[in-house]
C-alpha cells in the first residue's frame, strides 16, 4: 500500500504551461495612462494654434479695399467759351513768354550812316486792381537812370487777380519798346525794371512796372555796312525762321504741368535787324519774343461742365484723358478775353480726396459703409468694399490699411 502512496510535492513542483500568463497582484500592478487625458492635450493644442492664428489675421494681416467708381458724363463737342486773361474762375487762361536771338551773315557793299534807336521787349504789370487798364501809343517808360523809352501802339494790361485773404496777383501783357532817342546810349544788355512817368502822383504809379524781356538792343549813330535791299530781305528771312524754330521750341518746354497750350494764340514780336561788321560781310542779328495763352486743364473742364452738364455745381472736375483734348483760338489772348473752341474727347470726371475718404471710413463699421460712401456724392457714383479678414465688421482704425482703387466702369 505505501508503493501506492504518491511522493510528498509542493505546488512549486508544479509545471506551468509557458503559454499561461502571470497576473500579478493588483496592488503590484503598473497604473496606465488614462486616453482621454491624451485627446485633451490635443484639443488645446489646437485651440492655442488657432487663437493665434486668428490674432495673427486679426492684426498683421488685417486691412480692407475699397473700389470706388466716379461720375463721368461724356461730352459732345466742339464747345465754344470765352475765356478772360489772368482769371482763377474756371474761365480764365495765362499768357507765358519767351524770348530768343538769332545771328546771320549777309554780303556788304561799303557802308552808310545810320541813326537808330534801340528796342527791346518789356512784360507790364498791373497791380492796382482788378480792372484792365488801357495805355495809349507813346506811353512813356522810365528806367532807373532815367532815360525814356515808349510803347507804338496801344496795349490792354490785364487786372490783377484777387486771391484768398485779399492780395492780389498782377495781370501782365508784353509789348514792344524803343528808345525815345537813337544811339548806343540806350543799349541795355542786362535786365531792367521801368516805372510809368505818366502815373506820377497817383495810386497807380507804385502799383504798374515794367521789366525787360532780354536785352534791349539795336541803338546806333555812326557808320553800318551797306547791306542791299534783296540781300536784307533774304537775311530776315534766315532770322525769322530761326526765331521761330526757337521760339515754339521753348513755348513747348516752357508749358506747365496741367495746363494745355491755346493754339493759334501764338505771338511773335521781332526787333529791329541790328548790322554790324566791315568789308565784305556784315553781321545781322535780330531778337525776337513770343506770347502764347494756357489754360489749366481743370479750369477748361469746369467751364465746359458748366456750360454743357445740366446740374453741374462747380464741383472738382478733370478730363480721363487731356491728352486727347484740343483747344484752339484765332487770337493772342494778349489784350483781354479770348474766344476757344475745345474738340476731341470730352470725357469729363469727377474728382475726390482718397485720402479723405480713407479718414471716413477708419474705425467704422462695415453697415455703415454706403452712408459714409454717400456723403462723397455727386463725385462717387458707387463703390464696394471688402474687409479683411472676413469675419471683421469694422474698417481698420489705421487708415493706411485701406487701399482704394479707381475702377472706370462696373
């Protein structure tokens, strides 16, 4: 009975199934991670991502662009208007000078005696008012060393213009000037101011002058070459169609931004053909100066909107193109008002300040946008906006984050 009896084991002795797995106690097992700890972390990482992000279009890439469209009408020409001299109304035109010299050659046979007098150009101004005032053939002026020179022939010098806070700018037309005794006495090569002995003692005489345009040359008592009839003839004609290359060549460049040139109001005056020289070959030299009217182009806009836009309230007004504008005269302008006849493309808009509406619109609400934009009538036909970023409701406060474009048609 006892060989029955199995050996004394222990449960150690035990085999164990290596697939079996050893499950330890609970309190000696390791705690893991909870996963909806984990997801948390995430989501604010996200939402932190996503403030900033929006700080950021909120801030530096914040901004709004506003596309405005102005009124225009097109007109139909050719319009014809009179426009008056030295005038800021939006009806007047202003007469630029230049002057220019020329020299040639011409065969002499001998010499002659001559008594000439010297003869230049002068600009007179009239400071006294608004009124254009008359000064008859003859009028005398005086140059500082008192020697006399006088106008041939009647000029009309254009009043002053009245300007804001009650100057005044002076009219001022040119004219031709000659010595009141030949010689070269009366020879001035460098530039003068003249005062009119005639308004001595009156109101007038500190408020008129004269300047010279060049020198004032020519004046002669002694012996000239000899010079025949058809030889001078064909020498002026040398000297006149060098001056008036010159002369339109300077007009040209002498023509300011924003304002159109009146053709056909260009004038020439020439002096007197002063010869010099001995033996065979005489020197001529002539000199010669040139008025032409301008006209601002905004000025020629308004009065051709006034006259042709019904409704039109003198509102700041420019053509699309000037270029593409012509004005032309039969007159120099010289002596009052002048008759114009503008043509080409008429097309007249309307003008604003961007900047202003830049002001307007900082800082303010996206619903109050066509208000604000109304305020700017009848300059601004419509316009749209678009603010970023979308969900923005207001312009930004900055209104150098407000970009305006100018659209010509919807």
């Amino acid at each position: 009975m006892q060989d029955m009896t199995p050996p004394h084991s222990s449960i150690r002795d035990i085999p164990v199934s290596p697939n079996h797995r050893h499950v330890p106690p609970p309190d000696e097992r390791p705690r893991s991670r909870s996963p909806r700890r984990g997801w948390w972390k995430w989501v604010a990482a996200v939402v932190v991502v996503c403030a900033v992000a929006g700080l950021l279009l909120s801030t530096i890439f914040q901004g709004a662009t506003v596309t405005l469209y102005p009124k225009t009408q097109n007109v139909t020409g050719p319009i014809s208007l009179s426009l008056s001299p030295n005038s800021g109304a939006g009806d007047g035109y202003q007469v630029v000078t230049v002057r220019a010299s020329a020299t040639t050659t011409a065969p002499a046979s001998g010499s002659k005696q001559v008594s000439d007098e010297a003869t230049g150009i002068i600009t007179i101004y009239n400071g006294y008012n608004t009124s254009n005032q008359v000064l008859v053939a003859n009028t005398r002026f005086a140059a500082p060393d008192g020697k006399i020179y006088r106008i041939h022939s009647q000029v009309t010098v254009p009043g002053a213009t009245a300007q804001a806070g009650g100057t005044l700018t002076p009219g001022s037309v040119t004219a031709s000037v000659y010595a009141d005794k030949p010689g070269a006495d009366y020879n001035r090569a460098d530039p003068t101011t003249f005062t009119i002995p005639g308004f001595k003692g009156t109101p007038r005489y500190a408020t008129f002058s004269a300047k010279s345009q060049g020198a004032i040359n020519g004046g002669l008592v002694g012996t000239a070459p000899a010079v025949s009839a058809t030889d001078l003839s064909a020498a002026q004609a040398t000297l006149k169609s060098q001056l008036d290359a010159s002369l339109a060549s300077q007009m040209a460049a002498n023509v300011p931004t924003g304002f159109l040139a009146i053709s056909g109001s260009l004038a020439a005056t020439y002096d007197n053909v002063s010869q010099t020289g001995s033996g065979a070959t005489a020197q001529l030299a002539e000199s010669a100066s040139a008025t032409e009217a301008l006209v601002r182009v905004s000025d020629l806009a308004a009065a051709v909107a006034a006259q042709s836009v019904q409704g039109y309230n003198n509102e700041a007004i420019a053509f699309a193109d000037p270029t593409k504008v012509t004005v032309s005269s039969s007159g120099s302008g010289a002596l009052g008002p002048l008759p114009v006849t503008i043509g080409g493309s008429l097309n007249l808009v309307w003008q604003f300040d961007s900047g202003a509406i830049k002001q307007a619109l900082a800082g303010k609400s996206r619903s109050s946008f066509e208000q604000i934009i109304a305020g700017f009538e009848p300059a601004v036909s419509s316009a749209k906006a678009t603010i970023r970023p979308l969900w923005k409701a207001t312009f930004p406060e900055n209104p150098d984050q407000i970009t305006i474009t100018i659209s010509s048609g919807e």
